[in-house]
C-alpha cells in the first residue's frame, strides 16, 4: 500500500525548528521596511536632502503602527523583538567596520581633548537639565544627552539596547535629535555665509564636526561650503563616534553604582561595545577593500533600518505625544550647549 507523502508545506515546518518559524514573520517585516528605507533614500529626491535612511525607517514604522495599531498579527511580535534587540547588536557591532582607529590620528591630542570634552559635558549636562531642571525621566534624560553627544541615532539605539529604555521614549529621543540636526542642514550655512565666515572652510567644518549630532547632517552641512569643510568635518566628527563604545562601558558601570532600582533593573555591559572596538581596530591594521566596505556598510545599514523599523512598530503616537514638550527644550538646550562649547573649542584650539 503506498505510503502518502506530507504536504510540501508541512514538510517544510517540521523541517526548520518552531523557535525560528516564531520570529521569521516579523523579523522579515522589519527587515523589508529597513531595505524599503535605504531604497528611498537613494531616489534622487531625497539624496538632495540627504534624508537619513534610519529616520525613514522608524517613521514608515510608526506610521504602520498608527495605522494598524492593534490590528498588526500577533504572529509577528517575536520576530520584531529579536529585530529590536538582535539586529540592533549586530548592527551596531558592524558599525566599528567604518571607523579606522588610524582616521582618527588626524585630529591630534587636542582634538580628541576637545572631543571628549563634548561628549562627557553634553552627557551630563543632558542628565542635570533633564532630571533636575525639566523634571523627566533617567532614561529620555540619558537618551538625548547621549545622542546629542555622540553620533545621534547610532548613539541612542546603543544605549537604548543597554538601560532596555521603553519604545516610545527611544522614539522621543530620536524624533528631537533627527528634528534639531536636520534643521541644522539649513542653519548652519546660512550662519556661516553671514556671521561665521571667518572661520574659514577648515575652522567651519571643525565646529560642524564638533557640535552637529547625526554624521548624514554632518556631511549635508559640509558639503554645502567645500570639500575642505566636509573632510575636517568627517575627521572630527569620527573622534565623537570613536567614543561610543568606551562611553557607553563608563555610563554602564556608572549606571551600576547609581541605579535607583538595582534589584528590578540591571545594566549589564554590552558585548556588542567590545566588538565595535575590537573591529574598528581590526580594520586599522587591515583596511577593506571599497568593494569589502561597501558590502559591509549596505549591511549594517540594513540592520539597524530594521531594528528602527521593529521600534517604530512598537510605538504608539499617543505614548510619544504623553512625554511632552519636555523632550524637545531639552533638545535645544543641548544644541546651544553643542554649539558654544564648539565656539569655545575653536579659540582654545588656535
């Protein structure tokens, strides 16, 4: 008697474990949106703009999440939690693959001096305005002073991953940063056509790199004066970037010792900081090919498109509107800060 053969379909669930069958749906989801990102944002429309490919990530997420709200499958809810967590890691592990320790070397001592400065300030300015002065919470506080010291959305989603801030809060820090930076975009060059010529292109791209969050922003601001603005530009803004993974092991002890509710909340400190040193160094002593790079670069973005993606699926308008306009005076307060201690740095320099 012949044996019946099983549906392909079936054979096919039996064949790849439950575990994996559980995440797929979502994590595909995330993953789609994040390559439909980085799609537009190569229509030359937006190229013009430079609109960062995270930012249309988290946006199409959101807006997906307003329309469908409670409507979205319960199906997908694993793979956009690993989407969130998993990709994040990796995604901004893969990030010290653009960073060349050697890069750095151009800034000199005073520089990363100038630099660290920056980043210690802005992140504790961002915690006593925040807690002290506005009256938010530890995590929006540490979020927005972080991505404002550092390198914007890269910044916050490290650190988001670290203290396991909530959705709409990641949302709120990255709303203010992207909002204020890409303003900046339009700004800046008019400040510098009219007030801050003398400067130079050399002295200009100095402050943008020292003061200017996002590295896309960095990069539209520059290229707008000369490529001299944008190469000092992008040299002084990677001494900030270089600092994530060390900032981010700091804050975590600091966060250890001072944690209002260290039996409900441990910080831990992530394995993806040592591999983002351990990788930038790597890639100092033996440079990719632009071939290599540019794969792994196309890569990292896609990661962290769909973890921004799986957050903004997550996140309800309506918790991000709860926050305030807190989030946003903080913001700015955090830019004039940026921008004075930039002013400030240019004299100290010279």
């Amino acid at each position: 008697m012949p044996v019946s053969q099983p549906h392909p379909e079936v054979a096919l669930q039996h064949s790849i474990p439950h575990h994996l069958l559980r995440i797929i749906p979502g994590l595909a989801l995330a993953l789609a949106i994040g390559a439909l990102s980085l799609w537009l944002a190569r229509q030359p429309l937006l190229v013009r703009y430079r609109v960062d490919p995270l930012m249309l990530a988290i946006v199409i997420g959101i807006a997906i999440g307003a329309l469908l709200g409670e409507r979205l499958p319960q199906h997908i809810e694993p793979g956009v939690g690993i989407a969130q967590h998993r990709l994040l890691n990796l995604g901004i592990l893969l990030y010290g693959a653009r960073i060349s320790l050697t890069a750095i070397a151009g800034i000199g001592l005073t520089g990363l001096l100038l630099d660290a400065f920056i980043v210690v300030s802005t992140l504790g300015l961002g915690i006593f305005l925040g807690r002290r002065v506005l009256g938010l919470d530890r995590d929006t506080s540490l979020l927005l002073g972080f991505g404002n010291a550092i390198c914007g959305v890269a910044a916050i989603l490290a650190l988001a991953r670290m203290i396991h801030a909530e959705h709409s809060k990641i949302a709120a820090a990255i709303a203010v940063v992207i909002l204020l930076s890409t303003l900046e975009i339009f700004f800046d060059p008019w400040l510098y056509h009219h007030f801050l010529g003398y400067l130079g292109p050399s002295g200009f791209g100095t402050l943008v790199g020292a003061t200017v969050p996002a590295v896309g922003q960095v990069l539209a601001i520059g290229d707008s004066i000369g490529h001299t603005t944008t190469g000092v530009a992008i040299v002084v803004k990677l001494g900030r970037v270089i600092m994530l993974a060390p900032a981010l092991l700091v804050l975590g002890w600091w966060l250890r010792r001072h944690q209002d509710h260290p039996h409900q909340v441990r910080v831990q400190l992530p394995w993806f900081a040592f591999g983002f040193v351990a990788l930038s160094g790597l890639i100092s002593l033996y440079p990719l090919t632009p071939g290599i790079h540019h794969l792994v670069a196309s890569g990292d973005d896609l990661l962290l498109g769909g973890a921004m993606a799986a957050i903004g699926l997550e996140t309800r308008i309506s918790k991000v509107r709860a926050l305030g306009r807190r989030p946003l005076l903080l913001g700015i307060l955090l830019t004039g800060w940026l921008f004075l201690v930039g002013m400030l740095g240019l004299y100290w320099i010279g």
